[in-house]
C-alpha cells in the first residue's frame, strides 16, 4: 500500500488497513450488486419500447380491422350508428384486444383467435350500445333490465335495439353455461344502476370507490368468458383489478367532463393530489400482488406487467400535470373554476410521452 508521509498520512494509511477488511468485501459485492441489477433492468429497457410499440401499430390495425367490420356488420341489418358510437366501439375493441387480451392470453403462450376477436367485438358493440341506453334517459329501469337479462323477448322499436339483442343473445349462448357468468353479468348491471348515484353530491367517497372498482373491475372481468378458457379464480382476480384501475384511470383523464357534466368521481372530489396517487398506488400494488401469486412462470408475469403498466402509467403520468397546478397555486385550486386547456393531459406533448415511458419503466417491475 502506497504509504504517505507525515503524521496525517501514516493516520490515513492507519485507517485504511484498519478498514481494509470492509473494503475487500465490500467492493466485490457492490460490483456483484450493480451487475445483478443492470442483468434485471436491461432486458426491461429494450423489451419495455418493444411492447410499447406493439401495442401502439395492434391498436392503428386494430381500429382499421373494427372499423372494416362495423361497416360490414351495419350493411346486414341495415343501420348507421352515429360517428361518436363508433369511435368508441373502435378505441375499446383497440385497448381490450391489444393491452387486455393479448396481456393476458401471453399466460397461454398464444394470442386471441379469430372467433375470441369477433367476439370481443360483439361484447362492445353491446357495452358502448348499453352505455348509451342508460346515458339516454329514454329508457325506464324495467326496459333496461329486460334489454340486459332477456333481450330476446325485448319488443324492439328500432334497428339499434335489434343491433344490440342480436349480439347480446350470442355472447350468452357463448358463456352462459360457463360457471360464474351469470352473476358477473348481473354484477355489472347493478355497478351500471349503481353509477347513477354519481349525480348525487352528498354520495359519500367510500360508496364512490367502491361504485368506481365494481364497474370498472366487472366491465373487464365478463371479457374474460368470452375467450376460450377454464375458470381461474387467481388469474379472474387480476382482471378485476385491472378493471378497477383502467376505472380509476378513466376518471383521472376525464375530470373536466365529468366536473361539467356534474358527474362525481374520485379524482374529482380530491383536494390534494396525494390522495388520488395514494389511492392508485394502492390498486396498482393490489394488482401487482395478484400477478406474483399467479401460478406460472416470472418470465410470464414480467411479461403480463410489461404490457399493462401502461395503464396505470397514463394516470401517474396525469397526475403528475396536477402537481404542477398543485404548486403553481400553492394548494390544489377548485378544479371547477380552471379552463380546459388546464385539465386536459395532452399526449401528443413529448414531454408527456417521455413521462409516460419512464413510469413504464419504473411500474413494470414484478417486485
């Protein structure tokens, strides 16, 4: 060892070799350490923009292929949905189909068939269609009921009514006898009654959560019995969870129309954004929990979170435009009295991308 002179030097050199032990051990492990941990992070930084970009081009073809489709599917009855109809149909089929089932059937080793995607289209022509049946006010509670339960014996007026039956009769000849359909379904039903209660001001916030996971975690869940698969109970709770947060995450984006439209939600309701961070932070470790519990490999279940992170991701990523009002103003002000431009999260902003990228990154994470 290099010896210096001087009393400093022969105190620095005493230090040293007292220490030396420490050092030996220690430098080897933290090198062991740091290799351990660029082997673990590495394959996630190349396969994270892989599957990103997956899904970006599956939900380009995606809407494409539904778009192909519902124009087919309209010339047989005949009708025309409205261009806003449509658009949702497309947008959902997109993010069921490329971040949801693709996700999830990667546990199978295989992607959706052709059946099992025809399917899923069925499955949200009916939910967007429903969706508009209650958001109408047209309909009484009992038309509501007999259009989800027994739509076949439905007295139909016009041709959306009967666009909507005759899908909805063949998703239940597909999955009724499957064990647990039936309570789903009347499980989303009621969540969609239920949904009602958010035009009230006084509902308290422990009834909102639970109204926001039941709708959002059931509306996800029925998907499932419209694939080819055996029950599983481990595997249906990580759809669930998955729902409630893609909920919770629709209700992030969605605060300036909801706030107009006097729907109350969550993120609305916040007076720090803290809280709703909190909360999303919770359900994604719930989720997360769920997916280590899975009985398959890790390979498989890094790959599950690789793919929907995303989800959760996008509502970290708005959140964080919410800190930024946060600060500016020193408090978090009345969302009601802020502009649009305030509230809406631009994605096209590469900053925002960028965001997005490094929670992916960082959420993906299996432990």
């Amino acid at each position: 060892m290099y010896k210096s002179k001087g009393n400093y030097g022969d105190l620095v050199n005493k230090k040293l070799e007292d220490e030396a032990p420490f050092f030996k051990s220690f430098a080897p492990r933290l090198c062991v350490l740091f290799c351990q941990s660029m082997r673990s992070f590495l394959p996630s930084l190349i396969s994270i923009p892989i599957e990103l970009v997956d899904i970006a081009v599956g939900i380009w073809l995606d809407k494409r292929w539904v778009h192909k489709k519902l124009i087919q599917l309209q010339r047989e009855h005949p009708l025309s949905l409205e261009p806003a109809t449509i658009q949702k149909i497309e947008g959902r089929h997109a993010i069921f189909y490329n971040i949801i089932y693709k996700s999830f059937l990667g546990l199978y080793d295989r992607t959706p068939g052709d059946e099992e995607k025809m399917q899923l289209l069925y499955f949200v022509i009916c939910v967007t269609l429903g969706d508009n049946f209650f958001d109408s006010n047209t309909y009484s509670r009992e038309q509501l009921y007999q259009l989800a339960f027994y739509p076949e014996a439905y007295p139909s007026v016009n041709e959306v009514e009967r666009f909507f039956i005759k899908y909805s009769i063949l998703l239940n000849q597909y999955a009724a006898s499957k064990p647990g359909y039936q309570h789903i379904i009347r499980e989303l039903y009621q969540s969609q009654v239920d949904s009602l209660r958010q035009l009230d001001p006084t509902i308290p916030g422990e009834t909102l959560a639970e109204i926001t996971y039941r709708k959002g975690g059931y509306s996800i869940l029925v998907s499932r019995f419209y694939l080819d698969l055996l029950e599983n109970k481990s595997e249906e709770l990580c759809w669930y969870q998955m729902g409630a947060l893609i909920q919770l995450g629709n209700d992030i984006y969605d605060v300036y129309k909801d706030l107009h439209e006097g729907i109350h939600t969550l993120p609305n309701r916040m007076q720090k954004v803290k809280e709703i961070e909190n909360e999303l932070s919770a359900r994604m470790q719930e989720f997360k929990a769920s997916v280590r519990s899975l009985a398959v490999s890790d390979r498989k279940k890094k790959k599950l979170l690789r793919r929907t992170a995303i989800i959760y991701a996008l509502s970290f990523t708005a959140l964080d435009q919410y800190k930024i009002l946060e600060n500016k103003f020193g408090d978090l002000p009345d969302l009601k009295t802020l502009p649009r431009s305030a509230l809406i999260i631009d994605m096209e902003l590469w900053r925002n991308r960028w965001t997005l990228m490094k929670y992916v990154i960082s959420l993906s994470r299996l432990e």
